[in-house]
C-alpha cells in the first residue's frame, strides 16, 4: 500500500498558490491548488531524500502530518462543490480504501471553493501604501477548505496507517508519538516540544525538525514549478536554504504534459551534503502536478469597491438610531 493514496478520487486542495500578472503586478491572475496527498508525497520524497538514514517513524510522520486536511475538510466546501461525504469516506479515500464510486473531480473542487470564499467572504485584502499614499501592492488572505488541520488531527486518523512492520494500530505507543508530530509541526511552543521530549525522548525534537524541514522543501519547491511555469511575478529563488541543508535548481522547471485534469511539472534538484555525508550527493527530480484556474483579480478595484461598501457602511444610520427618530416624529 502507498500511503498516501497517489491516485485520489476526491479532490480536496492542500494547497492553494497565487499566481500575479507579470505584465499587471496587481493582477492576480491565477490560484493553482494541489491537492492533499499531492503535497504529502512531496514531503515524503523530500524527507527521504534529505535525510538517507530516514526511520520508519519519520517517514510515518511525513505521510500523516497533513491527513486531517483531507479528513477535515470543511462540509460547506464539499457542499459548494456538489458533493456529500463524511470523515470516514475522506479518510478512506486517503489511504485508498475508498469507494471508486466516490468521486470529486478537480474541476468541481476548485468551483466549490471560488463559491466557498466568496459565500463566507474568505477573502482578505491588505493594501500597501507608498509615502504619496498610492497602493503599491496589496497582500491577499484566503481562507483555506479545512480548519486547524495540525492541531485537530486525532489517533482515528491514523489508525489505518501501515507501512511494512510499522502497523500504527497495533502499536500505540509509536502511534501516539507520530500523533505527537502532527500535532506539533505547525506549533513553536516551546512547553509543548518539552512535553513531547519528556513523554517520548529528546528525539521527537530531531524528528520534528526533519518533518519541519522536509515540509518546507515540498511547499516550496512546488511553489517553484508552479510561479515558473504559469509564469508568475513572484517567481522564488533558484536557491534555497532552510535549516542545515541548502537546496537548488540542478536543471529548470519544464512541463511534463498532464494527467487527467492535471497539469505537470518537474523540477531536478541539487542538495548540500549533512555534515556526516560522504559520498556523493544524489539529485532529486519533483514531480508536481497541480490544478490552475485563472481568476484575473483586480486588486486595487477590489480595495476600492470594498473601501466604498465600508463606508457606505458606517454612514447608515444603525437600526435603534431610526427607531429612535422615528418615535420622535
């Protein structure tokens, strides 16, 4: 079993990339969504790969770290894109047990969730002024189709976990500590890192930070392929370094056709040896691929328009302030 699922029949985006005019700074032109299990299979490759002498409770954490995503997924996102299902269908698409039946296409997705921050209004604009007070830029906040995906994950959602001898719901000791991770790659409190040390071990710290690290190579250089090939204005560095291990373009992004609905890309890397390394350094080829649909955002009308219903806003009189002059008339 590959875990996670390579080949998912439902489509809940992981993570959502914006993609600015390169011709019109203030354009946002695109959002390209990669999928959940997408982006755990590039973490996973880049935690295998980062690190040659990878444990099996590692490699467990990388490929579960961002599961309640999937099995989180916020119902008014499914509803806005036509589809019922529950945790347990969700969970079980994940690990590929799910029902082939069950599908949520791509296409459908992205549509449920344009209408999913546009209903909750889950989209958030912060202008930048220059000194004249023109906008100059304007950073956009989108809110994304599952909640508190780290923090939220729970022991159901790893239960179905098996990989060779590591079979997590037979062994709830190393379950709990790969909960531990999950819970824990998105928190920098250090009591609760303390915590886990004195449960678990000084180790735990070690994994986490290899999970940190691999999880920031795997968004990042998805990043890469994606600002690169759908030609985007902020386009990252083709050098990158993050931890201990400096990462960089061995041969450009170029595209690799589609699958299905998808877009592909690929990226060959090059990374810095560890410091007990001492062969040769292999390169790694990503494969990333990844849903675009263009949206072509104006971004200063839409800090105006919502300037304007702001003030449209507070100049209403509220609605005791018209009770009120109307008992006086």
């Amino acid at each position: 079993m590959t875990i996670p699922n390579p080949r998912p029949k439902i489509f809940v985006p992981g993570k959502i990339i914006q993609v600015r005019n390169e011709e019109a700074p203030l354009v946002l032109s695109e959002l390209v969504l990669i999928s959940v299990e997408e982006h755990v299979r590039h973490v996973v490759q880049m935690l295998d790969w980062l690190f040659p002498d990878t444990t099996d409770v590692q490699r467990a954490g990388a490929a579960l770290h961002d599961v309640h995503k999937k099995v989180g997924a916020r119902g008014e996102f499914l509803r806005l894109s036509g589809f019922k299902s529950s945790q347990e269908r969700l969970c079980a698409d994940f690990y590929g047990n799910g029902n082939p039946q069950a599908v949520l296409a791509p296409r459908d997705a992205v549509n449920g969730y344009l209408k999913f921050i546009q209903e909750r209004q889950g989209r958030r604009l912060w202008p930048i002024r220059d000194d004249a007070g023109e906008i100059s830029d304007v950073r956009v906040d989108l809110d994304p189709p599952f909640g508190n995906h780290a923090a939220e994950a729970t022991e159901d959602d790893l239960l179905p976990y098996r990989d060779g001898s590591l079979v997590l719901a037979e062994d709830r000791t190393r379950c709990d500590y790969v909960l531990n991770l999950v819970r824990l790659h998105h928190s920098f409190q250090p009591d609760r890192i303390i915590g886990a040390c004195a449960q678990h071990g000084d180790g735990i710290a070690r994994d986490l930070y290899r999970l940190i690290v691999a999880d920031h190579a795997g968004s990042r250089w998805a990043e890469y392929v994606v600002q690169q090939l759908e030609g985007g204005l902020e386009k990252p560095e083709r050098v990158d370094f993050f931890g201990d291990v400096e990462i960089k373009v061995a041969t450009e992004a170029a595209a690799h056709g589609s699958d299905d609905d998808l877009q592909v890309g690929v990226v060959r890397l090059q990374r810095s040896k560890l410091p007990t390394e001492t062969g040769d350094v292999r390169e790694a080829e990503l494969l990333v691929r990844y849903y675009p649909v263009a949206v072509d955002w104006e971004l200063r009308q839409l800090v105006d328009a919502g300037s304007a219903t702001a003030t449209s806003r507070r100049q209403q009189p509220s609605r005791g302030a018209r009770s009120a002059r109307g008992a006086r008339s």
